[in-house]
C-alpha cells in the first residue's frame, strides 16, 4: 500500500510527502453503554488508512482516493465544503481544526486504506484520525493532543458527514496502541490501557453481511427505556445502577425496560471483569464473558438477529474461547477470540454453514490489536 501511495503521490504532485497512517477498531466488549454512561472497551487494529501530505503553499486542498479512483479539490472555507462523501471527512477535519483556532493551509494528499468500509471497523474514523494526525503535524507543531484529535473526528461526523456518533471510534483509532486494549469510560472521559497480547489465541471477526432494519426506531426505543429505568431508580444514568436497586424496582416496571436495564447493569460488571482477566492473562474468562454478552444482547437487549444467533453457536460448537456480537446489532459482524489451533476449523465451519443457511459467505476479517494514529519514518 504504501509503495503505491507514493507513487501515486508523485504522478499528480511535485512536492515530497510525509506519511501518515491511522487505524480502525475493534470493541472487545461494552456494547450499548456509552449512551448510559459507562465502558467501552476498544482497540485499534492492524487495518487502516494510509496517507501522504505536503503542504503546497497555496489555500486549496487537492485529494486523490486510491481506492475509489476519485480525486477532489477545494477550499478550506466554510462555503467550500466538497460534494463527494469521501472527500467531506478529509474537509471537515480541516474545519474542525481551523475553528478551534488551529491553522490549517493548502495540501495535497494521496491515501488508500483496508479497512472494510460499513462493515463496523470505522473506516470513517481511520481516515478522521489520519488526517487529523497529519494535518496537526504539519500545520500545527502537534500542539493539539490526541484526546482533542479524537473529538475533532467526532465533531467532522457530526457536522460534515451527518452521523452522530459517540467518542469510541475516533478515541481508539487515535489512542490506539500495539497489544492494548483502552477501557475508556464514556461518563469521564478517564481511560486506562490492558494488555491484550495473546500468545494461543487470535481475533476474527465473520462479517454476516446482513443489516436489519427494524421497524421503528429500535435503538431510540432502547435508548428511552433506560432513561425511563434510570428516572425510576433515581440516577443520572444506569451507571450508577446495581442489580440490587432494579430488584427493588422491579414491580413499577415494565418487563421489557427491566430486560433492557439488566443488560446494561450487567455488562458493566462484565466490562470490568475482563479487565481483570486481562490483567491476569485468563483469555478463557474473556471469552465467557463474550458470550455472555451475546446472550445478553440477544436475550434482553434483543438487538441480535437469526444470522448472528447462527455465526454465535457456531462458534460454541467448535470450541472458539469467546464470540459475540460486535456493535449495535441488527446485523454486522460477530468478534470471536478463537485458540489458534482451531482458528482454521472455526473460520471453514463458520463460513460453509453460513452460506448453505443464508446463500451467501461472510466476509471474515482476522485482527491484530495495533497502533492508532501516526508518522510513519
Ligand atoms: P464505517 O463503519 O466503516 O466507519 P462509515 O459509513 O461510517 O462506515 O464510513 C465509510 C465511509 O468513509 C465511506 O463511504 C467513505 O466515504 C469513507 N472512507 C473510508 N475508507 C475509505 C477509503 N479507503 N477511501 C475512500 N473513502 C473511505
Ligand atoms: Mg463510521
């Protein structure tokens, strides 16, 4: 990728670039707990973006798509905001660097990447992340911190490309570090890295493929009951829930709402004691707590579907160590920490039986815990 970004770089431009790569993420565990206020648990992965910037003293940024085969240009104002999709995430992080008083002037760039796009390993925020990087590098003696890195990819979803999102996916690809997980709690913003360097076991993540789309506003409703539980229990969030304070509860409320905050209570607790599995090396723990939070998530959550329930068993059967559902549910991929020695049997059982099921393969997608945003030398 990188040979060719460069040689891409020379045939539209003259100047001599720098490099920059950035990464998606994976989320270990904590899943629906960011709107209430608790953990999630990411890394960045070994997929991502790569490019190549030089500042090239005019005020018009000029950009080419390797992938897509697309090139734009444009200005850094306000009014100059491009057309294509692609192009609004490398403007808006020029944006959202310019009005928080950074300085950002013309550049041209060539970048390429691997991370599936909508597949829910953020390519959006590998690409945020990358630019962001770079562009504080060369515009601003990195005098803005990777914790605001982060937000300013938040902030060009939010403004520029339409997608409300939380902080996990910029925050991991930014933070991102080799071997390490980032326990980030969304109610603080405080973060703490674990290790996670297995030797015997490896993430894959069977991308279904499939996205549901429910009638209603599935995650709004969900989001609403945990409002409603935490008012009853009198918490801000259900962060400061316990299963204790639901028991007592129980009887004012619906029995759907009690499913949906149990999950919550009690994924906060599984969160926590990965963490100290982690610290232990015990990745067998881990993975129980993985399933637990598939059943969860499938159970009293019910944001699974048939096809996830599926790739689920499949991997209990062939004794993968821990899988579940990755994301907000309804369809995406499952993330499996699998032993190596029975990586190979998992991944045909898993995409063989898929597809005699569902008549078309899942995509898989093996990762590696890696760095976040970066120079490359
Ligand atoms: P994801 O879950 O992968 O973040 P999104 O829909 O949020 O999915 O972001 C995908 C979008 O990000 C693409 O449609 C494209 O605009 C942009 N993007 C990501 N990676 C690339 C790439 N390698 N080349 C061009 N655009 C990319
Ligand atoms: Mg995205």
């Amino acid at each position: 990728m990188k040979n060719q970004i460069i040689k891409e770089f020379k045939e539209r431009f003259t100047s001599s670039p720098t490099l920059y790569a950035s990464a998606g993420r994976i989320n270990l565990i904590g899943e629906h707990t960011d709107y209430n206020g608790g953990f999630v648990f990411p890394g960045a992965i070994d997929k991502g973006i790569m490019a190549a910037v030089a500042p090239n003293a005019g005020e018009r940024v000029r950009v080419y798509a390797v992938n897509l085969g697309e090139y734009a240009e444009f200005g850094l104002e306000e009014k100059d905001a491009p057309r294509q999709s692609w192009a609004r995430y490398v403007f808006g992080v020029a944006r959202e660097i310019i009005k928080r008083g950074g300085t950002v002037k013309g550049f041209d760039a060539v970048f390429a990447g691997d991370v599936p796009l909508g597949a829910g390993l953020s390519s959006s925020a590998a690409l945020e992340s990358c630019f962001a990087f770079a562009l504080n590098d060369l515009f601003n003696d990195n005098r803005i911190d990777r914790i605001e890195l982060a937000r300013i990819g938040q902030s060009t979803e939010h403004n520029y490309c339409g997608v409300n999102c939380g902080i996990m996916d910029q925050f991991a690809s930014v933070m991102g570090q080799r071997g390490k997980l980032i326990r980030l709690d969304c109610r603080s913003m405080e973060y703490e890295y674990f290790p996670f360097d297995p030797a015997d076991y490896e993430l894959v993540l069977i991308d279904s493929k499939v996205k549901h789309e429910l009638a209603g506003s599935p995650y709004n409703r969900r989001r609403e009951s945990c409002e409603r539980v935490a008012a009853r229990l009198g918490v801000e969030t259900l962060r400061d829930a316990t299963m204790d304070m639901l028991e007592a509860a129980k009887s004012d409320i619906s029995d759907e709402d009690y499913k949906r905050a149990k999950f919550v209570i009690e994924e906060k607790e599984r969160v926590l004691t990965v963490c100290d599995a982690l610290l232990a090396g015990d990745y067998e723990e881990v993975g129980r707590q993985m399933y637990a939070t598939h059943r969860g998530l499938s159970a009293d959550y019910e944001v699974s579907c048939e096809e996830l329930d599926f790739l689920n068993e499949v991997a209990r059967e062939c004794g993968v160590a821990g899988s579940r559902i990755m994301g907000g549910g309804f369809g995406g991929c499952t993330i499996n920490l699998v032993a190596k020695d029975r990586m190979s049997h998992f991944v045909t059982e898993a995409v063989g039986r898929f597809r005699e099921r569902y008549g078309h393969a899942p995509e898989v997608y093996p990762v590696v815990i890696s760095a976040g945003a970066r120079r490359l030398d």
